[in-house]
C-alpha cells in the first residue's frame, strides 16, 4: 500500500511539473526509478518477479527510447515511460499508451480545426490520464471477451 501511495504521488508530481512548466527535474526520476527498485525488489523476493515480466519491461524501455529519438516524445515524457515500465504491467501501459495517444490525436484533430496554435502539448498529463484509465478499459475487455 506504502509503495502504491509513493507511486500516485510521484505520477501527480510529474504531470504537474509537465503541465505547469513543460520540464520534469531529472531528480523527480531519480526518486521514481527508486521507487521502482523497491517495487520490482519486493517482487523479486516476493516470488512474484518472472524473467517475462523483465523482458516486457525491456520492451517499454525500448519503445521509449525509440519515440524519444525519433522525436515523437520530449526527453521527459521517455523517462517517464522507463521508469513505467517497471512500475506497471504490460498490458496496462499499452492500454494506457493507446487511451493516452487516442486523446491526443483528438485533441490535435480539435486544435487544428479552431487554432493554429504550434505549442507544444505536455506528454506526462496525457500519458497519466492514460494510466488512470487503463484499468477500466481492461476490465471493459475481461467483461466482454
């Protein structure tokens, strides 16, 4: 429950930086990349921690830093994803990688329409937004499949 608080709490300080200020302190992910080492230290000696997961991990990692250099995300919004990776399931970051893109595209497709605003659009809020609904949209999916 601890580890949950600290993890809530560290997401919210990250969007609002992102929101407020358009930056993220590296130091905010030094404090979310340790609580990810406790978290992925309790699975580990909890027996819950399986090479799979390490893997899939891998791959969020990977997919981050393929957006980042491709330019398709800012340096904060991969670091945020990174240390995701590790806090969170892989089925609840796609789900929240898709919700949180499909509200951009959105937002874009509206901002285009009534502005011609080029400023660029905080990652960190949107991708949280994403997050927080991702467990709705999974068990949408258990209900019907």
């Amino acid at each position: 429950m601890i580890i949950f608080v600290l993890e809530a709490a560290w997401i919210l300080a990250c969007a609002l930086y992102d929101w407020r200020i358009q930056q993220v302190p590296n130091w905010l992910f030094l404090v979310g990349g340790s609580i990810a080492l406790l978290q992925t230290l309790a699975f580990w000696f909890g027996g819950d921690w399986t090479w799979v997961r390490l893997i899939l991990s891998g791959c969020h990692v990977t997919l981050a830093l393929v957006f980042w250099r491709w330019g398709f995300w800012g340096g904060a919004d991969a670091k945020f994803w990174i240390v995701l990776a590790f806090l969170f399931s892989f089925e609840t970051l796609f789900v929240a990688l898709v919700v949180s893109h499909t509200i951009l595209a959105g937002y874009f497709m509206i901002r285009s329409l009534w502005q011609h605003d080029k400023r660029p659009v905080p990652g960190i809020p949107l991708m949280s937004v994403g997050l927080l609904a991702s467990p709705f949209v999974l068990s949408w999916f258990e209900v019907r499949g």
